[in-house]
C-alpha cells in the first residue's frame, strides 16, 4: 500500500452534511451522493451570485518533471494552512481523468497529510461527472453518423468531420482507425478516432457554461463538419444539443468533499492543460468566491500551459481576476532542469541548481506580466539541503523580487504551509484591486496567428511560430468566418517551454511548430496544436494499471 493510500485511510472523514453547514450551505442545497460527497444544486448556486466575492489565488508551477514538484498537494496545503490561520477558504481543484490514474501518473488527489477525500472514489468514477461528458460527446457523434446514413440531408462532406470519439482512457490504437466497415447496415466507411475525454470540447463546455442554459447553447455550437459547400455544420444542426444537455444535467454540478484538515473543497471538472483547457469549472469556482474569502484553485501543468489558459480563456470568459499566484516548485525538479540525473538528485548540487532556476525565473517573469503579485512556494523534501534551500530562496529575492517559502504540508498538513498561507493573505491585502491590476496577453481585437505568435514568443520565449499550411489555411478560414475575437488554446509537450520535451531549463530562440489547428465555437476559443503532441495519450511501458488490484478484503491497493 502507497503511503498516501494508508494516510488517506486513516483519515476520519466528517458527514458532508457537516462541512457543508461550515461552509455556509444548507442541507437543502446538497445532493448527497454516499456518505462523504453531494453535488450541490443549482438554485443554491444561482443564489450564491449576489455575494460578496473572496479573493481568489491560483496556483500553479514550474514545467513539470520525473522529480515531482506537487501543485495539487500545495493548493490542498494552502488551502488548509489559510484556515488554519483564521481566513474562511474553500478549495477548487480539477477532478482526475482516469487516463493517468491507470497510466503514467497515478491518481490525483493531492498527497501525504495535504489530500482531498475520499481518494480513492475521487481518483476512479467519483460522481460519474466524466463518463457522462464521455456520453454526450459519443452521442453526438452517433448523431452525426446517423443522419448521414439516413440520407444526408445537411449534405455533409465526409472528409470535413473533424467530430472525433472519446473514451477517458490511454490508448493509442484509437488514434486513427476507420468506422463503418462491412455491409451497407454498419454506415459509411470513414476516417476516424478517438481523442481522451478531456480533450473533448464538450468537457471545455461544461467547464466554461454559466449554468443549464448557457451549456446547452454553447453545445449546439460545436462545429462537427463541414457541407460540400463549405458551411459550418453544428450540434444545433443536427439536433443533438438538448439530449446532450439532459445527458450533462447532473454533470454540470459541481462536487463537495473534504480534505484531511476538514477544509471543504469544491471538485470539478478540467484536467490536462496540455492538450486541453486544464482548470477546473467556471461555476466551481464562482460558487467557492461566494462561500469564502479565499479560494485557492489551480491549473494544470506548468505556468506556460495551465495558468496561461486559467488567465487568458478562463478568467476572460468568467471576469475573473486573481489576487496573486503561487508557483511550486522543488529543489529536486530545479535541479533536474539544470541537467542533473534524476538517480542523483537526492546528492547536494548547487551548480545544477543554479543553472535550473531559470526555468523558475521564467514563470515568475510571465505570471507577474500578467499584472500579477507572485510567492514561491517550495515543496519540501528531506533530500533538500540548507546551503540550496539558501541558494534558491537568495536568488528569488535578488533576480526576481519575489519571496521563497518552504513548505511543509505534505508531512504537516495545514500548519505545515502557515507561512505560505500568511505571505498568500500579504500579497492579496495589498492587491487591494485586483481587476485593476490583471491583464490578458493579448486583446480580443488580434488574429488568431497573432494569438499564437503572442503566446509563443511571450511566455516560451520562442524565436518564432511555424504553420503548417493546412493549420494557415484553418487560422484563414477561421478568420474570416468571424471566429477571430476568440482566445487560443495551446496543446504542446509539458515538459519544456518549447515544443521539445527535452530542452529542459529555460529555452529561447526556439521555433513553436504548430500542425494543426482545431475551432471549438461551442467553448469559444481555437486550440493550436504543436509538436508532435497527441489528443489521445498512450500507456507506458509499466503503466500504473500494472500495480492496482484488490486485495483479500476487497480494498484497493495500489492507487497513488
């Protein structure tokens, strides 16, 4: 058994009814599922817009590596440790896809005393949420299907569906494949393929949409194909909006659990920031603002995919604005960045550490660009050593202006990250307005090239972007059907700054290759894919599904 594992079982959890009415909702408003779960409903919801609305931190992090850095156990951390000071605070993070629950990652749910529970329920079907995003996309896309084979009368060009399946599975046999193959009864015989279910734009939708009505709007605006005569065919075109919407009605509600300190958190929606929009729903969030004067939530990735999604879709659909941002980040991973071998990072190295903190740098530079006030937070480890903890946190001060924190929840749960949680409530007191200090990228009024172009050179520091020419002629097209006031959606390697998973540190001069371009009109951006990144991930060579199973009592082990 994991160590989180026996951590998260050992917890005693409180009736969900009880964190509820800490929090300021009533029994009325909950739709318990089980003991320690509720959805909470809509009309609650909807009342919750006429409140005083709480600061709102975003956490976020250097660009991941093997060596762990752990932003959902510091969102989950500080989270705890801003209560634990006496600051009303809920919690919002993205629920798990079970891709990289059974792949390369394991589950989700934060870590050691900093975790959200019930961990094993929220890292499997949790409340269903995703397999009915996996439905209604699939639905539509059986729709679509279907009324070709009953006629066509939309007069769809076969080769301009763009509507793919999806399944919230690793599996790179469903990337390309052809449907309808045999007699005339099993339809026409297309290209086609699956994306995992996070990327599907329906799961963006959800995320996105103000309420009931909003999504199914937004749903009837995806765009599946195209006619021969090149009109945009839609989800409202086909009819499939409203039964969609009917399949997303419980999914749109967002989901109340605890953490381990007892601090309510609100889970929903969103992962994977590389190949999709990566934060967690726009009504999760609202609805924490509503219920407390903090609310600390994050997004997926690094600094250059998650937050500058958070930043410049999220916060511009929503009117959101942040009062600071937190980066994690961890000796070790610094390290890793300045080229040491991760079989050798627990040995004190303060060159590779040196020579790693540009990568840290440059998320602090890009977050405070925003408008912005920034802390560090550093994930502790025991391998961590006086003389770098000494290096890292001088250098922050002397290059970057920023303060540098060692946190210890992990271990210590809320207390552990006090000092985090007391420099999060300084920036945020003196960030008096933060909708006078954020601002976007890029402005509305720019093409969608220019978008990328501002993203790519801006926050990767690239030298420039390469289209292909099917991506030049999408952006064009795009462009002049009216879709050029919308955000774009980068899909790239996580890994670096570029579009080469091993250029680690802090890269520049790089070219940004974009293949492929995608319009989500339903979602309300366009989503630039780069690189050689896929839509749908594989399994590694020892995936995680390995090492889970049940053992003789029937619990689960091996889930991490």
């Amino acid at each position: 058994m994991s160590i989180d594992l026996a951590i998260a079982r050992a917890a005693t959890m409180r009736p969900i009814g009880e964190i509820a009415e800490a929090a300021g909702i009533p029994a009325a408003a909950l739709a318990p599922y089980g003991k320690s779960i509720a959805k909470l409903e809509e009309p609650f919801l909807r009342s919750l817009d006429a409140k005083p609305q709480g600061r709102l931190v975003l956490v976020t992090a250097i660009n991941p590596t093997p060596a762990g850095e752990g932003k959902t156990t510091t969102t989950i951390g500080l989270g705890d440790a801003l209560n634990y000071i006496g600051r009303r605070t809920m919690i919002a993070l993205r629920e798990p896809s079970l891709g990289p629950v059974f792949g390369r990652k394991g589950g989700a749910t934060g870590g050691g005393r900093a975790q959200v529970l019930p961990m094993e329920s929220i890292n499997l079907h949790f409340t269903g949420d995703f397999h009915a995003i996996t439905s209604a996309h699939n639905l539509l896309a059986a729709l679509l299907d279907n009324h070709i084979y009953w006629g066509n009368k939309l007069d769809i060009d076969l080769k301009s569906i763009t509507w793919r399946r999806v399944l919230d599975m690793n599996d790179r046999a469903l990337r390309k494949l052809v449907t309808g193959l045999g007699d005339g009864a099993n339809g026409l015989a297309r290209e086609a393929g699956f994306d995992i279910t996070v990327a599907s734009e329906v799961m963006a939708i959800l995320c996105l949409a103000a309420d009931h009505r909003d999504l199914e709007a937004r749903l009837a605006r995806i765009i599946v194909a195209r006619t021969r005569g090149g009109a945009a065919v839609t989800a409202g075109d086909l009819q499939a909006a409203g039964a969609m919407a009917v399949l997303l009605r419980d999914a749109i509600l967002p989901n109340l659990v605890q953490t381990i300190d007892g601090s309510p958190a609100l889970i929903h929606g969103g992962p994977f920031a590389n190949i999709a929009y990566g934060c967690n729903s726009v009504i999760a969030t609202r609805a924490a603002l509503g219920l407390a004067d903090y609310v600390v939530t994050e997004a997926g990735f690094g600094a250059d995919l998650g937050a500058e999604k958070f930043l410049n879709i999220k916060c511009r659909q929503a009117g959101l604005a942040p009062s600071a941002a937190v980066v994690v980040a961890t000796v070790r991973a610094l390290k890793m960045n300045g080229g040491q071998k991760k079989d050798d990072l627990a040995t004190e190295n303060l060159e590779a550490l040196k020579d790693g903190i540009p990568n840290l740098g440059r998320h602090i530079e890009n977050l405070k660009s925003f408008g912005l006030p920034v802390v560090v937070a550093i994930n502790a480890f025991t391998s961590d050593t006086r003389a770098e903890l000494a290096l890292l946190a001088e250098t922050c001060r002397a290059l970057y202006g920023v303060d540098c924190i060692l946190c210890r929840h992990w271990a210590e749960g809320g207390p552990g990250a006090a000092k985090l949680a007391e420099a999060v409530v300084r920036l945020c007191d003196h960030n008096v307005d933060p909708a006078a200090t954020f601002n976007h990228l890029y402005t509305d009024d720019l093409t969608l090239q220019q978008k990328i172009e501002a993203v790519a050179l801006k926050i990767y520091r690239a030298g420039g972007v390469s289209l292909s020419a099917k991506a030049a002629r999408d952006l064009a097209r795009f462009q002049a059907e009216g879709f050029g006031h919308l955000p774009v959606c980068m899909a790239k390697t996580p890994y670096s700054f570029s579009a080469d998973e091993t250029l680690l540190g802090a890269p520049t001069g790089h070219t940004i290759p974009v293949r492929e371009v995608r319009l989500s009109a339903g979602a309300g951006f366009v989503v630039a894919i780069c690189g050689d990144v896929m839509t749908m991930p594989g399994l590694p060579s020892q995936p995680a599904a390995n090492r889970i199973h049940l053992d003789d009592t029937g619990l689960i082990d091996g889930l991490s």
